[in-house]
C-alpha cells in the first residue's frame, strides 16, 4: 500500500519521476564488476594472520623455515613504508590513539592484524598463515565501558591516564527548575547493543603499480575513493598525483566502507614494493571480528514532565563504547556526540543536560553505520516519550504530537542548535497512525481475551534527521577534513551525447539515474541515455564521498548547476547558429528551439567540437562545464518520519511477529519515489535486524561469541513486512531543488518503534536491543523495574 | 576462509565410494550435498586428507517399498525430494512437512537425507524424525552391509555409529499408520533458521478414539535427539483433558535433567513449549 503523489512535474522522466534504474540492466544481470572480479596479469593473493587474544604483548612471531622472500610481512617490514592511522577530534581533551598498520609491540582487539601473508592463491595464503607462530603475552582485556574511569583494571592505550577518549557535557536552560517543576519524573537505563554492518560484499581491495601512468592504482570496495586516496597518500608517502584509487560496482557499505581501513594500507605499500598486483578481499568471518563495529550504547535518560505528559527538561546520561581505536576520519567521539545533539529530537525541549562519555575497550572499534548514533538517539528518546505516556496514562501517540515543535515553529533551532528547516512533525504522526489504521488496532486489543498467550501491540517512533551536512556542522564536530561540498563536471560529447562526471560515489543508491534525472530536467537528455561516471579518481572530479545522506542533496545540487551552465553555452551556440538572441531558445527535449528553427544537440556539439569555424571566436571551443555546489546554509537539510509497528508477542516464547508496519517519511523534494521506497525497504531490514536480531557478542575473555552467520542472525526477506508508505514532500528552504536526505532515514526508527510496541503488547518496559526471544520472555517472567 | 589441501575422487558406484572409505578409513570424509561439510571445511574445522563425492551416485537415490508400507529411501535423496514428495512419503505427510523446514531452497536442492544424518547434527531435524518414527539406516563397506536402528546410529553431538568405512547407503522408514497421528513443531526466529527448539509427537489410537500410545522426542537439543519417556507417560494419562501444561512442562524438566539436558530457564522453555505444541497438533486433528 503506497499512497502516491500525483505527477505534477513537466516530465515523468525527470525529477519526482518514477524512473526505472540504468543500474538494474548489469546488477540484476549478474555482470558487475564488484573487487574479487577485478582480474589483472599475475595477481597474487593477500591473507591476514589475526589477534587471537583481545588484549597482549607480542613477544615474538615466528616464521616457517623456507618461505621465499616478500611472502609474509610484518610490523617491521612495513616500518618506512606505511605510517599508523591516527583520527584525532579537534579538542584538547580528546585523547589520541594511534593504530598500527599491522600491530607492533602490543595487540588491542580480536581480529586485528599482525601479519601479511601473499601467495598464489588465497587457500595457500591461509595455509601459510596457519603456521605463522605468534607468541602473546596475554593481558587483561578491558571489555566493560562502565569501567572506563578506573585506572586499576589496565589501559587500552599505554599513555592514557583512563580509558576514556573524551567525556562531553552540555547544559542547556534551566534543568533544575524543571525537574523542580515537574509532577512526573521517569528515569531509565537503554541500551543497543553491538553490531555488525553486514553489507552483501564484505569489504576488499586490488593495489597494483601502473607503470605506464607511472602510478599507484587500487580498486576498493569504498564508499569514498577520493577521500581514501588523499589519506593513504599521506600514510603511504606518495603524491595524489601518482596514486588512482577506483570504486568499482561496491555491494553495500552503510558505513562500514566509509572509513580508512589498515588492511589497505598495508597492501598499497607491499604493491609497491613487489611490483605484482595484490588482492584482499575480506571473509565473512574477517568482517564481523576485524571490521568497524556498530552501535553499543548505552543511556539513561531522565524526563521531567507535567502530569499531562508535557516534557519539561530532559537529563541524558550517554556511554558508547568504541572500543579499541579511533576510526578516521569520524574520531571515536562521533557517535556519542551525535547522539547528545539528537536526543531532543523532534520535540520542543527547552531545558537539557547531558554527559556524553566514549570509553576505549578491547573489541574491535566503532565505525559508522546506516543511521550513526541516531538509532540509539531515537531509540532512547522514543522510548522514554512511550514511558512518560505510560507514567500519565495516555496514548503515547498523543503524547507524541503534544511534545513536538508545531509546524509552525519552524524553522526551529533546538536547544542543541540544530536548526530543523521545514516540515510538520505531528501531521507525520497522525498520517502514521492513519497508516496503521490506529483505531481499529486499539480495539483488536481490547478484543483480546484476558488469558491470550499472543498479545498484540502498537508503537510508534519519530525523529527528524541532519542530512547533508556542509562545512559549518563537520567543523564544529571537529573532524580532520570538512566534507562541505560536491562536484559535477557535465559534459557533451560531439555526438552529442551527454556524459556526468561526479566525484559521488554510488554504491546502490541509485545515483546513476536520479543524477541523470536531474540533468533531464535542464538539458531535455533522457535519462536513460545519460553515462555518470563517478568512483574513480582517474575520471572523476574529486569529491568527499557517500555517506551521511548527503549524496543527491550534494551531488545533484552540483549536476543541477553544472547542467545549467553547460546550457546557457548550448543556447549561446544554438542562437549563433539559428542566428537570434540566446534568451529566444528553448529548450524542447534534445532540441534547442529558436523562434523560427530548431537544432539538435548533435548539431551544436558538432559545432562547437568538430566545426568551429562556424563559431564566432568569442564562443570557447568544446561543452564541458564544471560546477562545485555547497549550501549556503550548511547545517543539513532535515528529514523526518514516524514508523508504526503493530507486533504480536508470543509470550510463551518470547517471539515477536511483526503484523503491520507503515512509514511516513519526508525527505523534501522526491526525485524518483521507486528510490525512495527501496531505501525504506532496505533501511526497514536493517532497523528490524537491530530491533530483534543483530548482536556481536564478547565473552568474558573478549572472544567474539557471533563470527559466521551461524551465531550472527540477520533478518531474512519473511522478516521484513512490506511496508505501508507515505510520502509527504516539504521542500528544505536551504538546498538546490529543495532536496533532503533519504539514505540513512528509515534505519533509525524501527529499533524505537519495534520497542514501543511490544512495550505496548506487554505493558512491560523494552529497554534492550536485540529483543530476542530470551530477552522478551525474560523481561515477561523477571521484570525489572517499574 | 579456504579449505586444506584435500585430494577429490568420485567414484563411478556405491563399491568404489567403499573401497576408497577401506583405503583411507579416518582420512577420508564422505561428501554428499555440502551444504554442512563445505563451510566446515572452508571454517577449517574439518580437514579430510580425502574427499568422496557420492553425490553423483544414482542408486543412492532411489526409493523403493519394502514390508508393511514402509519405504527404502536411497540416502543421497535431496530434502528437495522429500518436499516435492518424489519419494512416495509413507508417513502421511509428515516427511514433506519437515523437508520444507529445512533451511531454504537452495539447500534443500542439494542437502541429503543420509548427509543430515550421517553428519549427526542435534539441530538437525532427519536424526529427530528418524528416530521418533523408528527408521533403520543401512550401512555398506567392503566387509559387507548391516542395517542399525536410527535411535542407535546418532549417538551425539556430531556422533554416530558409522564406522569409517562404512557408507550410509540408505534408510527404511515405515509406515505411519492409520491409526496413528502425529505433530510437529519447530521453533525457529525465522524461515529458514535452525530450530531454537523441535519436538515431534507421534500417538497411536484404539477405534474409540481413546490413546493408545504415544511416542515423543525432542530435537534441537546440545546432544542427539531425545525421547522424552515420562513425558510420553504424562500426555498418554492427560491427553483427553488437552494437557495440563504444568505437568507436562514438569515432566518435560524430568525427561531432560535425566539426559544432562537442563539449561537456563528460556531454553527448557522452549522445549517445553515446542512438546506442547507437537501433542497439541497431534490430538486435535483427531479430536477435530
């Protein structure tokens, strides 16, 4: 069930048009290039010997006798070649770590890598591997992030003084008087445990020496070539000029590959050194003990309300732990910052304290993913908005549109200084319980007999949500570079076909047709025939990168004025050669029309191409224009949304069925809803695999207890609903076509919502991430708390 | 994630597939479908000097009758056969429905019957069904052919009676008769998923429709599937009332204590709840 706008755009094909992806013809056929179908003359292959222990002194590490030279390397053979990843937040009180490419004197998680094997094959890599001998002295592996101030248990980082990277604090209005004033005052502990990013291709790369280019090429499977080329360049000591780094067709990243990994930077520098192409490409199990992890926070959360449920002042307590090191560029502090600024949420809160602790453990570390300490943010605000309603008796929903900023409020600076820039956040809340068909839900409940062992429930969760962020926002987090732009070099080649140049990347958003949809809407080209060309350094102007639902805000703000100037020239050509006056043409499909004769897009790139000599001088040979586009106002464009879930909890075993859910969502401007909705489809599997399955588990000894898909449980396609959806279109004052971000959006509520209604079918507070069966049916027979 | 060195062979016919098992004995493991031995080979959790691919063998794949309306069923059969019902199920539908259980399509096209049980694995459902409805496996090596109940060849965890010569060639199941019901219940988080937990429940009828006897097995459990006795006692006594479900959760504890079955509070829930749902199922289709 989806309800849809009517078209009311020029045409189908452009913005707001449901266009078919030019991606599908290759990726549903089975004929993409991901890294491991990369094949180059005399590849060899790349395996890693990994930490066994989370927490040691190497002491020695022993090869096997006769091993030809080159084949494996360590910590000293890459001294001079590579140096240590270091992302260090702009603060005096952040405290450094330092990760070694391969790890030197001490290890600091399970999975890190010690040692580099190559070989013909990767089954022979790993059989070498498996004799390497490496001796570790075991220490105690810090593991509780509770204990992150206690200084007798031993340190993460040698040189701390505790194992803490940062402890934040702010304090907003006056949380005392409203605590003072207050008739209800509810506290409570959450928690979303620690995950995996699980995307369908693991991650990987090819490094090889170009000596014709005289260069340095890596395939990666990234979310951010350029950004990852400018950084290796510095680890690796060369200069960008000589260093290419391409994207090919990335499977997933959600996070996971937005970040400087070690394993790449030790086989850029082995490339170099052997002169062989070298290949990485990361198993399963590689992936969920050694690549970034995500989520693992904790919160308690104090609300001060009246007795009707109003909030009067918020109190959070935020712990995350991010375990061993900080991940470039994001820093270790990102998600517990961020989480700080979105507990307000989309709610009118004029008085809030928080305490935004990260701590540093023996796991492996945090990185971004799909939502960034949003969903733990939502899930934890939700939660505690569901939890006051229960405290004052009423609908949560209520509860809900009674809190948040009226529409016409906006724009609205909360009290975190987020400037949320259009939209009306209790309409998304009723539309929702529309959607969901709230009544009728309501009394299926009261119709339950008492003795029911299935118990049906209700939840909803709202959040708006920072996209596309420029310079301001990154600044203040104090990051080591300012994502603040995007690039589109727009191109017609003398055929007169059209050709975009991005430094975007696209990994399965889409982008290949929605920037092309763009390009539709000012050069008449369709959109089908349009070539973007984005991922590769080589090729494509640089560009920071996708991630923080930024991409069709930056990029198609910049294709959107890379096009318009590279039509203003088409018309100056057009008129020249229809001899009237540029502001007499128009532009009819691939055709610029004058006031009384056509011509073709062919025809004017002939011109300006392959005949200038039918060109004044005046008009520069060629149709190539290049646009950098950065908002004006820069702190994001924000989207909202309300999930509602309708579950039924089997409270013999703890099982959770989901019966309906529906998403309201607005991201401004849609430029193609089909995209639209497959982000929240794919946005909703994950958020259900955080809400009920996903979990990466330390035991006591800091082991991985989930390391194959065996332990580590992802929703398959009969757990994921189909979704109702509904549109509702605010266009952002604040960015070209009035476009937000959609990527990350409909990961975050699911957690929150999910836990809402099964609170809802149990009357017994879900506070917890997963909620598997045990935990649900533990929470039936041993509640805890109020 | 790749496997050891390992040497492949296929051998063309069930004597050839025993005279390498004679030949390599404890080297050599018997690959069927794959769909357990290759993560555990590429986990190297397993690594045969040896691997005998029996999966091309056309006469473990047959099906043919045998005494009272039961069914010799060739161990290479693919679960996928089962579901299809190529196999002439003699149970009345209980073999299909479990077939369809298993894991997803794609696994179920390659994994077998005799793979599942030969490779023992208590989450497993062939060895839990096979054992509730009294199947026998027939093994085969160079020294000849013996036929060993199922209850008696899945010993444990990972564990049966097969000696390493020995081929699993194929298995007889008998007949559900008409005078029996049954019922099935696995508790899994998702299609697709192992069982959290798995109980089958198999009861015979006098003509008035009074129990006569009832046979109960639990799978899913750390060992090898087991038949919950007191339990079966409890339900054969309660059964008419539908189940004092105090009683049989308390017999259901008794049976697993007996077998070192215990565990936290949740997981001897969960069987719990999977045995009530399989008796349940089992007597109100005759009840109804």
């Amino acid at each position: 069930m989806c309800q849809r706008r009517p078209e009311r755009h020029l045409s189908t094909r452009g913005v707001g048009g449901r266009v078919r992806r030019n991606e599908d013809g290759r990726h549903l056929g089975g004929q993409s290039t991901f890294v491991a179908d990369v094949r180059l003359p005399h590849m060899r292959d790349v395996a890693f010997v990994r930490s066994m222990v989370p927490h040691g002194q190497i002491m020695s590490i022993r090869l096997p006798d006769g091993l030809p030279p080159g084949t494996v390397w360590t910590a000293a053979d890459l001294e001079g070649l590579a140096q240590p990843i270091i992302a260090a937040a702009a603060s005096a009180d952040f405290r450094v770590s330092e990760q070694p490419i391969l790890a030197t004197d001490k290890v600091r998680f399970f999975g890190e890598p010690i040692a580099m094997v190559i070989a013909d094959d990767r089954a022979t890599a790993e059989d070498i591997a498996e004799l390497i001998e490496v001796d570790i002295e075991a220490l105690p592996p810090i593991l509780d992030p509770l204990n992150a101030a206690d200084t007798g248990l031993g340190l993460v980082h040698d040189h701390w003084p505790d194992n803490r990277y940062m402890v934040r604090v702010g304090d907003f209005g006056d949380v005392d008087r409203a605590a003072r004033d207050a008739e209800v005052t509810i506290t409570r502990d959450y928690k979303m445990n620690r995950h995996a990013g699980v995307p369908l291709e693991t991650r990987g790369c090819v490094a090889y020496m170009d000596q014709r280019a005289d260069q340095l090429v890596m395939y990666s499977s990234t979310q951010f070539p350029h950004v990852i080329r400018s950084v290796l360049a510095g680890l690796l000591g060369i200069e960008e000029r000589r260093f290419r780094v391409i994207a090919p067709d990335v499977g997933g990243g959600f996070g996971i590959k937005n970040n400087i990994n070690s394993e790449e930077v030790a086989v850029c520098a082995a490339a170099r050194q052997l002169g062989c192409p070298l290949r990485w490409i990361e198993d399963r199990w590689e992936h969920f003990v050694g690549s970034a992890h995500a989520r693992d926070h904790r919160y308690r959360i104090t609300a001060h309300a009246t007795s009707e449920g109003e909030i009067l002042g918020l109190e959070a307590e935020i712990l995350v732990d991010a375990g061993a090191y900080s991940v470039w560029p994001w820093t270790a502090v990102m998600e517990a910052g961020m989480a700080a600024g979105m507990i307000p949420g989309p709610y009118r809160i004029r008085n809030y304290r928080y305490t935004a602790t990260t701590a540093a453990t023996n796991k492996a570390p945090l990185g971004p993913y799909r939502g960034v300490a949003r969903p733990g943010a939502c899930f934890a605000i939700e939660r505690t908005i569901d939890e006051v309603a229960r405290a004052v008796q009423r609908e949560p929903a209520e509860v809900r549109i009674a809190n948040m900023v009226p529409a016409e409020d906006l724009p609205y600076e909360s009290i975190t200084s987020m400037v949320y820039d259009s939209g009306d956040y209790a309409e998304s809340v009723r539309r929702a319980q529309k959607a969901i068909h709230h009544d009728e839900v309501r009394q299926r409940q009261l119709a339950q007999p008492i003795d029911s062992i299935r118990r049906l429930g209700l939840g909803y969760a709202s959040y708006t949500e920072q996209t596309a962020h420029g310079a301001e926002e990154w600044s203040k987090r104090g990051l080591p570079i300012i994502f603040g732009y995007e690039t589109a070099r727009a191109t017609i080649e003398p055929d007169g076909s059209l050709v975009l140049d991005v430094g975007i990347q696209s990994h399965g958003q889409g982008l290949e047709t929605s920037l092309a949809q763009v390009a539709h809407d000012v050069l008449g080209v369709d959109p089908a025939s349009v070539t973007v060309r984005h991922g590769d350094s080589g090729i494509s102007p640089f560009g920071m990168g996708t991630f923080a639902s930024r991409s069709m805000v930056m990029a198609g703000g910049a294709t959107h004025l890379a096009c318009e100037r590279l039509s203003a020239k088409l018309s100056s050509i057009a008129a020249h050669l229809l001899d009237c006056d540029p502001s007499e043409i128009a532009v009819d499909g691939t055709r610029r029309q004058g006031p009384s004769a056509a011509i073709s897009l062919r025809d004017i790139a002939d011109a300006a191409y392959l005949h200038i000599d039918r060109l004044p001088v005046e008009i520069e040979a060629g149709l190539s224009e290049t646009a950098h586009y950065r908002p004006e106002i820069s702190t994001g464009a924000f989207a909202y949304s309300t999930h509602a879930a309708v579950v039924e909890v089997d409270t013999e075993t703890g099982m959770v069925d989901i019966i309906e859910y529906a998403v309201v969502e607005d991201c401004g401007r849609i430029v193609n809803p089909m995209i639209v909705d497959g982000q929240i489809h794919g946005g909703l599997a994950q958020g259900i695999g955080t809400a009920l399955y996903e979990q990466l588990r330390y035991d006591e000894n800091g082991i991985p207890q989930d390391s194959s898909f065996l332990d580590y449980r992802v929703p398959g396609s009969t757990a994921v609903p189909s979704p109702a959806i509904v549109h509702t279109e605010t266009p952002s004052p604040h960015t070209v076509l009035g476009l937000k971000g959609m990527g990350e959006g409909p990961a975050i509520a699911p957690p929150a919502a999910l836990a809402n209604a099964i609170t809802d079918a149990l009357d017994i507070s879900m506070t917890t991430t997963p909620m598997t069966p045990e935990v649900v049916w533990n929470a039936i027979h041993q509640p805890v708390g109020p | 994630m790749k496997p050891r060195p390992f040497a492949y062979f296929a051998p063309e016919d069930v004597e050839a597939a025993t005279t390498l098992l004679a030949e390599y004995g404890d080297d050599a493991m018997v690959l069927a479908g794959g769909q357990s031995l290759m993560p555990l080979l590429n986990f190297r959790l397993a690594s045969p000097a040896v691997l005998v691919d029996i999966s091309r063998l056309d006469e473990l794949r047959t099906t043919h009758p045998i005494a009272d309306g039961g069914r010799r069923m060739g161990s290479a059969l693919t679960h996928s056969a089962i579901e299809d019902d190529r196999i002439d199920d003699p149970t009345g539908g209980l073999l299909p429905r479990v077939a369809t259980g298993i894991a997803h399509r794609s696994i179920r096209n390659r994994g077998t019957l005799g793979g599942s049980l030969a490779h023992a694995d208590p989450l497993a459902e062939w060895p839990l069904i096979m054992c509730a409805l009294g199947a026998d496996v027939q093994l085969r090596s160079l020294r000849g052919e013996r036929t060993v109940a199922a209850a008696d060849f899945v010993q444990g965890f990972f564990t049966t009676d097969r000696a390493d010569d020995e081929l699993c060639v194929s298995i007889d199941v008998p007949a559900l008769a008409e005078t029996h019901t049954y019922g099935f219940c696995k508790l899994a988080r998702q299609v697709g998923d192992f069982a959290e937990a798995m109980a089958v429940a198999i009861i015979g009828w006098s003509g008035d429709d009074t129990i006569e006897d009832v046979t109960l097995w639990l799978g899913a459990t750390r060992n090898r599937p087991v038949v919950l006795s007191r339990t079966e006692q409890v339900a054969v006594e309660g059964v008419a009332s539908l189940l004092q479900r105090d009683l049989l959760a308390e017999a259901v504890r008794l049976d697993l204590a007996d077998v070192d079955e215990l565990g936290d509070a949740h997981r001897v829930q969960m069987h719990s709840v999977a045995v009530e749902r399989a008796l349940r199922e089992a007597t109100t289709e005759r009840v109804a």
